[in-house]
C-alpha cells in the first residue's frame, strides 16, 4: 500500500493584494470594426510599454441580465499599488492611447479597488 501525503501548495501563503483598475467602454455606433480593433489592439499592447503593470484581462460584455448600460468591452489592469496606477496613468504610451481612444467611445466608466486580501 502507498501512503498519501497531503498537499500544502498554496495553503500557506495569502495572495499578495492589487490594485485593480477598470476601464468599461461603450463605443460610438458608426466606428468601424477596424477603428474598434485600433483601440483594442492599442489598449492591449500597453503591459508591454508601462512596467508598472503586474497583470491585464481585456474581454467583451456576454452577460444576459441586461444591466450593461450599453457598456460593450471591458479591460482590467492591475497595479503592486497606488504608485505604480498613478505612473501608468502619466505615462507616454498611456497618453497616447487615451488620445486614440477618446474620439471612439461613447462612453467611459473607470474604477478602482484593491483587491481582497
């Protein structure tokens, strides 16, 4: 007979808080998939442009309760901490991507939180 061990992976360790940052779009009706997939594109390549970024999620509304205000795509950005947000939201490549994104949303919600510990 063998004899089981049981497993401690994760069980130790809490882990570590964020700061989750929210951005909800709602986009203009006439902007055309091409100029949806520009701001995407755009939003997405960020984490690889602003090292404050620990974690990103991006994905579009599916849910069925009808609550979404018009709300079409949502993307989630994760920060160590307050520091870290506010440098990103300073930062070149986001400046530049808030200039591209304005003029095609209809519009905008943003929240924060950290994240339970």
């Amino acid at each position: 007979m063998v004899a089981m061990r049981a497993s401690t992976v994760g069980a130790a360790e809490k882990p570590e808080r964020v700061l989750r940052h929210i951005v909800l779009y709602k986009f203009k009706d006439d902007l055309s998939p091409e100029q949806l997939q520009e701001v995407i594109a755009a939003f997405s390549a960020l984490p690889k442009k602003i090292d404050t970024i620990v974690g990103f999620e991006r994905g579009t509304n599916i849910s069925k309760e009808g609550k979404s205000e018009g709300l079409t795509h949502s993307f989630v950005v994760s920060f160590r901490d307050e520091k870290g947000r506010d440098a990103y939201l300073e930062h070149p490549a986001h400046l530049e991507y808030v200039k591209l994104a304005r003029d095609r949303r209809e519009k905008v919600v943003v929240f924060d939180y950290w994240s339970a510990d």
